[in-house]
C-alpha cells in the first residue's frame, strides 16, 4: 500500500485524486480569505471611530453645560450680592464696581418724563428712586433694578 493519506498530495491518483480534485476541495473548505478578513477589519474600524466620535461629541457637549451652569451660578451670586447692599442716591460704576469678579457697565436712574418713566443715564437727586445696574460676570450679563427703600411712590 504505496497510497498516500488523503488528501492525497501528490497527483498520482493512488486514491482516485488528483491536483484538480485537491484544489477544487480546497475550495470548498470553511475558511475567510485575505479580502474578506481586510473588509471585516475596515468595518469593525468604522464602527469602533463611530463610537469614540460620539463619546467625544458627549464630553464636550457635558464640558459646555457645565461652563454654563458655572457661569449662570456666579452670575446668580452677584446679582444677590447686589441686591443685599444699601441702595445709594446717585450711585455710579465704582459704588458698585467692587464685587469680585464682576464688572458693571451700566448704572441707570428711574426718571419722570413726558412720556413717562424711564431709565436714563444722568441722575437727579430729588427724583432717584430706583436704579438700574447691568453686571457681567463670566461672559454673561444680567440687569438688577434697586429701589430706595424710602421713597414714597404715588
């Protein structure tokens, strides 16, 4: 029994195969060629940056609001600072410019008018009883109306 062991690799057809026979068996073996394990890796390579793109795209997006509420909190603080100092007849910018980390821009007077009441930018002694004082604090601005406690308003 000179026959080789199948399959067999000589092409002797001492067990009825032949080169032929081998490769069109071979063929048909379960395996995954070069191309088709390439495309399997593309994919999963696509996939795998899908997902690290949308875990980045939810950091920044949480980094974002958590600026915002930072910002609004401290803009939140200084407004209620403001609002528990004295109210002064005719404050200005440096009256209320002493807040840390905040900036006032503006400070207007309630005035009477023709047409009414109105902020104005010029203050009147005799007529001031409220104000109007815009802040920023964080890149974020906000107003806050004082009134004189003491004024009688008809």
């Amino acid at each position: 029994m000179s026959g080789c062991r199948r399959p067999c690799r000589r092409g002797d057809g001492a067990n009825g195969s032949s080169w032929k026979q081998l490769s069109a068996r071979a063929r048909t073996q379960a395996g995954f060629s070069l191309t088709e394990s390439l495309a399997a890796i593309l994919l999963v390579t696509l996939v795998i940056m899908g997902i690290a793109a949308g875990i980045l795209t939810t950091v920044r997006a949480t980094r974002t609001v958590a600026q915002t509420q930072k910002s609004e909190a401290a803009l939140s603080d200084a407004t209620e600072v403001l609002k528990a100092r004295p109210y002064q007849r005719c404050a200005d910018l440096s009256t209320y410019g002493t807040i840390p980390d905040v900036t006032v821009t503006t400070v207007e007077y309630l005035q009477a008018g023709a047409a009414g009441e109105q902020f104005t930018p010029t203050c009147d002694p005799a007529t001031d009883t409220a104000q109007r004082i815009t802040i920023v604090v964080g890149g974020r601005s906000a107003d806050v109306v004082k009134r004189d406690p003491t004024a009688v308003i008809p």
